[in-house]
C-alpha cells in the first residue's frame, strides 16, 4: 500500500472533514496545495506504481528519471504557478469488444497524468464526502466484492426483480457544462476550475476520457444526483426496518433491486421512470436493447461486475441466489492464456507458468467470493492439459497431451497455481473517519463499469478486469 506524506494526508482528511460537516461550503484557495511540490511527488509516484503506457509525446518512466523526477517535477510545478500550463492532445487507442466493438482510450501523457492524479489527491476528499453509499466504483475503501455481496444480499432478503441498467455510450456522451456546474457547487476557485476545463477539453467537446486518472472521479460526480435518488427511493419505500429498494452503481454499471412481492408490483415501472427523469436531466440515455427487467423468482439470470447472479435452491430446501463467473468472462481468461502458450511453445515450462500464475491468482482471487468451484475446476483442468500440451512441444513430441507421461501429481512440482478454494468474502467494519487508501484492489490492477480495462491502458484504475470484458 502506497503511503502518503503526513502532511498531504493530513490536508485530505481536513477537507474531507470540512466538506462533510458542511455541505453546502465552497472550496476556495485549493490551488495552491495542487501545485505544492509535496503533491506533485506523491503523484508521480501513484502515476508511476499505476505503471501505464506512455502518452503521445512518448516520455517514459525511464526517460524521466534519467533526466531527474525531482527537475521534471519543478518544470511542471513552475508551468502551474505560471498559468502557462497546457495538456498535450491525449494518445487515442481502440481496444476490441464483444460483437465486433471496440473501446476508445485517450491516453494521456506522463505529464499530464501526473497533473491529473495531483488535482485528484485535492479535490477527491471533497466530493467523497457528497457520494452515496450505493456507488463503489474507483473510490478509496470501496472494492467491488461489496457491490457484488451488497446486491446478493438485497435478493436474498426478497428485492427479487433486478432492473439491470446499461447507459448508451456514457463517458462518450457527458457534457462539459453539466459536469462544471456539478462541480461549481463545491469549488469556488477559477484556477481548479480552469484547470478541469483543460483537462476536459482536451478530450473534445463531450465526454470523459477513458483513460485518464481524474476520469473515474468525475464519472462519480456526473451520476451522484442518480444515486441521490434512488437513495432517497428506498427511504421512501421503507417500513420499518424493511427496504423495498436496493441498488449498486459501480461507475455507468447500474443495478435496481426491487422486492418481488406482488403489493409492489407498481414500483418497479415508477423507479425505472425516475431513473428515466434523472438521466433526461444529465443529457444521458439508457441503452434499450441491453437494459433487462429480471425476476430472480421466474428463473431468469443478471449478470454484475463479471458475476451471473440467479435463483438457487439449497438441500435444506430454502431459496438463494447463486453467483458464479460469467461465460464471458471465462471465455476471455482461457483466451489470454491460451496466447501465452502459444507464444511460448519454445520456451521452458517453468517461464510459462511464472507468466500465467499472476493471472490466474488474480482471477481466482476476484471470483473466488461466488459459487465458482465448477468454473475453477474447470479452469483448473484445462491449464493442466495446455501444461502438458506445452512439455509436448517443447520436447517435439506431435501427439497426445501426456496424461501417462506427466501425472497430476508431477505437474503440481512444477509450481503452477493451484489454490483454487473458495473464500466467502466478509466485509469489515469502515471507520467513521476519512481513511486515505490506494491499495490494489481485489482484481489485481483494473474497477471502469463494470470497471473498465479503459482506466488501465493509463495506469488511472487499480482494478484489471481486462479479462472480464
């Protein structure tokens, strides 16, 4: 875990604390703690642990510390104080979907990033204090096991109709003078703002840059008013100690629990309409083709954050929910380790298996919250057999897989990952105060939407689920 300068985390949790027990207040001077050569340190060395690829300019991490962190630094601190600051165009890279799509990157340069992930450290504590308790995405203490134990827990207490909520090209479509205003009402200083405005610019007259450090922070603070209202929906809905809504937002990933009971048939058409209504309001749609009305209770099957969630009967005779990876996101695990060992077929097993474990740890590690033993004895299984595969190969042996030549016993020496146990996750108890935190996440190194491979690409996100898309 990164650890932040006593000073800097100290600053933090006093905004945080001043934002939070006046929520009306406007930020002003903050500028000056942006440009303060403590930040700038602290920033660069998120940037550079976030290990991202380099931007249009093509400076590297290398290229920078060659030259000296601490002179690079200054130019930039002396290019704020100065005003003459400009972002460089961002570097633009499509990364391939599911249907023939593809995901538009803007990657920014080191210099930028490092701008970025400095004005993110000041203004972070302020807006942290206005989210919601439903939205996890790419915030400090927030991982998406919670997301996903918050909704399977929300089913199992009867919220049984989900209403799965996809957005219509969100980062693409977000409007800079919406954002502005959402974020005038917090920060009373030109220069933060002259700064946002460039930042956002950059990117073209609409949209987030996927990409960017400062890019999850601001898709938060777009869709807070959302989740304002679907909290204050399940305020109004309650009796007593029972809630008729729940919800999880893990950044445009969207997801509505309702309960099943047929007394409230009727909230299920009047949330979708709010929802409808907020978003009119944000200039952003729903995507229609892919936004389901589910009933766990009739069998059907929703899909959040790369699990499937669907009904399931236990021996005992009582009714669950089953939360297993999705075939998609299976599929694309096999697919990045099945291009390794292809791309390996010369090489020692040993050199293989050193590259395919922090996959698989991460994947397992991810997953291993849900009902996933069939899904890991499954991958589990065809690793061995491309293993043998590969020792064929490599001994120019044509045919067969070895299974009497290399027992399971003699591959397990080998070192290949192997802890595939399943460990129901425990969320622990969140301290009232402002906790600085910017350790992995649970995934490995990506939690954009879903969260996105999008933030990787920059080193901005510190989830990968670049296999999940």
């Amino acid at each position: 875990m990164t650890k932040i300068p006593i000073k800097l985390q100290d600053l933090r949790r006093k905004i945080y604390t001043k934002a939070k027990t006046e929520p009306e207040w406007r930020f002003w001077g903050i500028y000056v703690h942006v440009c303060k050569i403590e930040t700038l340190e602290e920033a660069y060395k998120l940037t550079k642990k976030s290990n991202g690829a380099p931007g249009i300019d093509e400076v590297t991490f290398e290229s920078i510390e060659a030259m000296g962190v601490r002179k690079y630094l200054q130019r930039i601190r002396h290019e704020l104080i100065t005003k003459t600051y400009n972002p460089n165009r961002n570097r633009r890279k499509e990364i391939p979907k599911s249907g023939g799509k593809f995901r538009k990157l803007n990657i920014p340069c080191i210099r930028d990033r490092i701008v970025q992930s400095a004005l993110k450290l000041i203004i972070e504590p302020i807006f942290e204090s206005d989210f919601q308790d439903g939205s996890y995405g790419y915030r400090p203490k927030r991982k998406a096991h919670e997301a996903v134990n918050r909704v399977a827990k929300a089913a199992i207490k009867g919220k049984t109709k989900c209403i799965d909520v996809d957005l219509k090209s969100y980062f693409d479509n977000v409007r800079h003078h919406i954002l502005m205003e959402k974020i005038a009402r917090r920060i009373n200083d030109k220069e933060i703002m002259h700064l946002i405005k460039l930042i956002l610019k950059v990117g073209g007259k609409r949209g987030i840059a996927q990409g960017s450090p400062i890019s999850p922070l601001l898709s938060n603070i777009y869709l807070n008013e959302v989740d304002k209202m679907l909290e204050k929906a399940k305020e109004v809905t309650r009796e007593g100690k029972y809630q008729r809504v729940e919800y999880a937002r893990w950044a445009d990933d969207i997801v509505i629990l309702i309960s099943g009971h047929q007394k409230w048939e009727w909230l299920e058409k009047l949330v979708y309409k709010r929802l409808q209504e907020e978003l009119v309001k944000l200039e952003v749609s729903v995507n229609e083709e892919k936004t389901k009305a589910i009933n766990l209770k009739k069998g059907e099957t929703f899909n959040f954050l790369g699990f499937d969630f669907r009904e399931r009967i236990t021996k005992q005779g009582k009714w669950s929910v089953q939360r297993t990876p999705t075939m998609k996101a299976r599929t694309n695990l096999l697919q990045r380790l099945k291009e390794i060992f292809r791309g390996h077929k010369s090489q020692p097993i040993g050199k293989v298996i050193k590259i395919i474990n922090p996959i698989l740890r991460g994947w397992t590690n991810y997953f291993r919250i849900g009902n996933s033993s069939r899904s890991f004895n499954y991958v589990k299984r065809w690793v061995e057999k491309k293993t043998r595969r590969n020792l064929m190969r490599s001994r120019k042996m044509r045919k067969g897989f070895g299974w009497k030549r290399w027992s399971k016993e003699w591959i397990s020496k080998l070192g290949l990952y192997s802890d595939y146990r399943i460990r129901y996750y425990e969320p622990k108890a969140q301290p009232v105060q402002y906790v600085i935190n910017f350790g992995k996440n649970l995934l490995g190194k990506r939690s954009a939407g879903k969260p996105h491979a999008a933030f990787d690409e920059a080193g901005a996100g510190n989830v990968n689920m670049g296999i999940l898309d």
